[in-house]
C-alpha cells in the first residue's frame, strides 16, 4: 500500500499557474463564495499565472440566468476580472458545463477503453441487504459487488430492464497528498467504495465533469473551501484515472480554505446578513474596502496591519500563508476597515462614489444638476473623514440639499433651555457678516464672539443649537463649513425657524 503522494502531481510555478473558480448559478453571491474568488484572482495575480471563470450549472433545477447575471454583476463590482471563461473566451470554450456534454461523454469512453470505469446495476435495496447479511453497517454503502459482473450476468440485467451507472475503480491503497495550506493529509485504504460518475439515466455526476474540466482546461491548482476537502480523495483517484486514459497529463495540487464562521462555531450562513454580498454593496461597502476585509478571512499581510490595497494584497498573496483555521465575520471590524479606505479616496473619486447613495435616497434626482453636482463636490470633504459606509452619506448631507430642515427626536429633546436665547444671539451676529465675506473662518469668529465670549458658554454647549438648526441632526458634518455651503440668508433663515418652533 502506497502512502506518497502521487509523483505524477504537478510541479507547476509562475506564469504556468492556472486556478479556477467555478461557482454554480444558485442564488445570490455571498462573502464566502466570493473570499474564494478573491484568493484564487489573488494567487494568479501574483504568480503571473491565469483565472479560469466557468460556470458549473448541470442543476436545471436550481441554476437560473438571473443568478448567473448577478455573479458577473458581483465580479465586475469588486474588479475581480479573469483571463478566460465565461464572457470573454479562451482557448478551452465552452466555460458553461450544461454545454460540454459532448466532451464528458468524449472523456467516458476513454475512462472505458482504460477499464477505469464499470457498469453497476445493484440497486441501493439490494446493496442495503448484502451489508447486513454481510455483517456491514449500512453507512458503508457500497459494497463494489458488480466490480467482476461477468457478460452473462450483465445481459441478464439489461434483460430485466435495468439501466446501469457508471461507477470508477477505487485502488485498494492509501490516497495522500499534500495540502498547500494544511499540509500532508491522507485518506486510509478502504475509506470510500467505488463512487458514481454517471446516473443509470446517463446524467454524469458533479464528481465526475468537475474533475473532468479541470483536467480539460489545464488547471494546475485547485482552490477552495474547506467543506469540499472530504470529496478530493475521489477526485485524486479520478485524476489519476485520467492521467493513465490519456486525458490529463498531471494531477493538479489542492488547498483548502478555512471556514467563515458566523456566530458560535457554525458556518455563516446565506441567510445571515453578513453573507449577503449585496447588501454590503446597499449599505456603502467600497469594492476595496470589502476585498481587504475578506482577505483578512484566513490571511494576513502582517501581524501589526490589518489595511492594504489591492496591489499590496497581490504583492504579498501566497496560498501557502493562509492560516487554516476558522474565520470569523466581524462586521464592525469590516466596516473599520472600509472607513480606512474610503479615507484613502481622492475626494473627487470619494464624491462620485456617494453621489449614487443620494439619488437612492432621493436627496438628489435621478440626473443631478451641475448645482448639484458642485454642492455634493464642496460638501464631501466634510464627511470623508468619519464616514464608515457610503450609505451614511444621505443622513449626514441630505440637509444641504432640502429647502427646510427636517429635526431629528433626539436633537430636539438634547436642547439647552436656553437654546432660543442662544440662536438668537446666532442670527444678530451673523447679520453683521458681510454676505462675501460669508467663509467658514467668518462664521466660526462671529459665533465665538457672540456665544462664547458675549453669553460665556463652553463650546460644547454653545454650538448644539445651532448645529440642529442648520442640519435637524445631534451629529452633522463641520457646522461652520456647512453654513457657508448653505450661504448666509439660508443659514440665517434655518437658525431663525428653530427659534419659532422653540418659541410656539
């Protein structure tokens, strides 16, 4: 019994790299389905080598266009691009597996002519009763009883109307390989029995084409989640069925990627929203900022440094350096670091980001005027540096943009008793400003005259009225650059409402 790795396991580095990633269109994209992608992109791109995108829907039941849509929608949002597959070609087209039927079929008769595959008509009744006559647990399925049907017991069979599957010799011996992130592993003799690779209706099994185009399209590494790492003994023993049918010239290397976790110690869920790709996009997620934090998932650029951009991430990416413990989602720590990277933005790239988050919230219309435009321009530097998601964007400038404010609860019931007072005082010292000379630096000297040095109250307590009377809110972007955004007569006029509504 041989426990080495295979030596027929290829040696490929650099530009001769090839992964894939290979998700079903099932549903919407989630973060974890997405961190593969990302770490697959991630090692081509460092090792110079190539992404391979296929779709793998053989599931007519499950797979739909809409999902397959949103896949591309998902990829071209995070800048995740390929080299060949689905959209842009390749030398190994067809990239959609319900189109390759004619090359798996290809691929059959080569496994046969091999004597690597057999004809298996035992049914699972019949299979259930030679286990427990035999004394076997039933867990242990089959029991590679027609291995050695002999012509005439097959002809009885199609006799009776029997259809066969197709299952693929096992080797009595140990599988081991060597796992680029959690090292030598091996899978004793006898683990599993001969498997299926095509139903009795002629229906090949994902066990089966999987492999199969890997081997087709040259894939030299195959990267991916933890959960799949019990199938790859089976995959070993067809690849090496491959290689000696001529079909595949080497077994390509795994590594298998650790777990996102959600709460406890159980796996995040699709329906957890923390999964939901999309929704992070909704809330204001940058495309930089969620690659960054999903690369934190079981990989780190360094133990004092948690931000990177996507080229450093490139630079240092190996897939042998990813830890293959658990990772937990953090969804405040996502949004820390996505906050690091919206800093990161020039503030004209920052504007355009926001801008669709305004028209979303109907704080701008759907084609902003130049007006506009110019306004959300002046008014972003004012949020850029405390702003976690895009999302927040609306709360914190829709002010700006409305003709009266809109006061929130909770700011009006943090007033001082004294706020009138305290507005008023605003409004007689804001009169005297000159309208050009209407600046930040003006208004702030102005209200510290009036407020701090005229009524002797702390800055703390000095500006909250006026800052609900300009913006509604307890918490708003710099007041006196948002005055000066709103000019003299609508700031004037804001302070002098509250007084109204205080006074009533």
């Amino acid at each position: 019994m041989s426990s080495a790795p295979d030596p027929r396991t290829t040696t490929a580095t650099g530009s001769d790299v090839r992964v894939r990633f290979c998700p079903s269109p099932t549903g919407l994209p989630h973060v974890g389905l997405i961190r593969t992608a990302l770490f697959n992109w991630g090692y081509a791109r460092h090792t110079g080598g190539k992404l391979v995108f296929r779709i793998e829907d053989t599931d007519a039941a499950r797979d739909s266009e809409e999902s397959y849509q949103q896949l591309l929608d998902a990829l071209r949002w995070l800048h995740i691009d390929w080299d060949e597959g689905v959209e842009v070609g390749g030398p190994h087209e067809p990239y959609r597996q319900s189109q390759r039927g004619h090359l798996y079929l290809e691929v059959l008769e080569k496994l046969k002519a091999a004597g690597a595959v057999y004809e298996s008509f035992s049914t699972a009744e019949e299979i259930d009763a030679r286990n427990e006559a035999n004394g076997r647990a039933k867990q242990m399925g089959y029991d590679n009883y027609d291995r050695d049907l002999t012509d005439e017991q097959k002809a009885a069979f199609l006799a009776e109307g029997r259809q066969p599957a197709l299952r693929l010799r096992v080797p009595d011996e140990d599988i081991t390989y060597v796992d680029l992130i959690r090292g030598e592993v091996t899978f004793p003799a006898g683990s599993f029995p001969d498997f299926v690779i095509v139903r009795p209706n002629g229906a090949p099994l994902y066990t089966f084409v999987n492999p199969v185009d890997d081997a087709l399209m040259g894939i030299t590494h195959v990267l991916r989640g933890e959960d799949l790492m019990p199938s790859t003994a089976r995959q070993l023993v067809l690849y090496a069925a491959l290689v000696d049918a001529g079909v595949a010239s080497f077994i390509p290397r795994f590594g298998h990627m650790p777990l996102v976790l959600g709460d406890g110690t159980k796996k995040l869920s699709k329906r957890d929203p923390r999964a939901d790709l999309f929704l992070h996009r909704e809330r204001g997620f940058i495309h930089e900022g969620l690659l960054n934090y999903l690369a934190l998932l079981g990989w780190s650029i360094g133990h004092d440094r948690d931000v990177f951009s996507l080229e450093e991430f490139i630079a240092a990416f190996d897939i042998a350096d990813v830890n293959p413990n658990p990772a937990r989602f953090d969804q405040k720590k996502a949004e820390s670091i996505n906050g690091d990277h919206i800093r990161m933005l020039e503030p004209a790239d920052f504007a355009e980001r926001i801008t669709p988050y305004l028209v979303t919230a109907g704080v701008v219309g759907e084609s902003p005027t130049d007006e506009q435009r110019s306004l959300i321009a002046a008014a972003a530097p004012l949020i850029q540096e405390r702003l976690p998601l895009l999302g927040d964007a609306p709360g914190l400038l829709g002010f700006l943009f409305a003709d009266a404010v809109t006061y929130d609860d909770d700011a009006l019931a943090g007033l001082p008793e004294n706020a009138a007072a305290v507005l008023n005082a605003c409004v007689s010292a804001l009169e005297l400003v000159p309208e050009a000379e209407f600046t930040a630096a003006t208004i702030q000297a102005a209200l510290a005259g009036a407020l701090i040095d005229g009524l002797g109250l702390k800055p703390r307590v000095a500006y909250g009225p006026p800052r609900v009377a300009i913006s509604g809110r307890r918490v708003s972007p710099p007041l006196f650059e948002s005055m000066e955004l709103l000019g003299k007569q609508a700031s004037i006029a804001r302070l002098a409402a509250l007084v109204v509504r205080l006074t009533a």
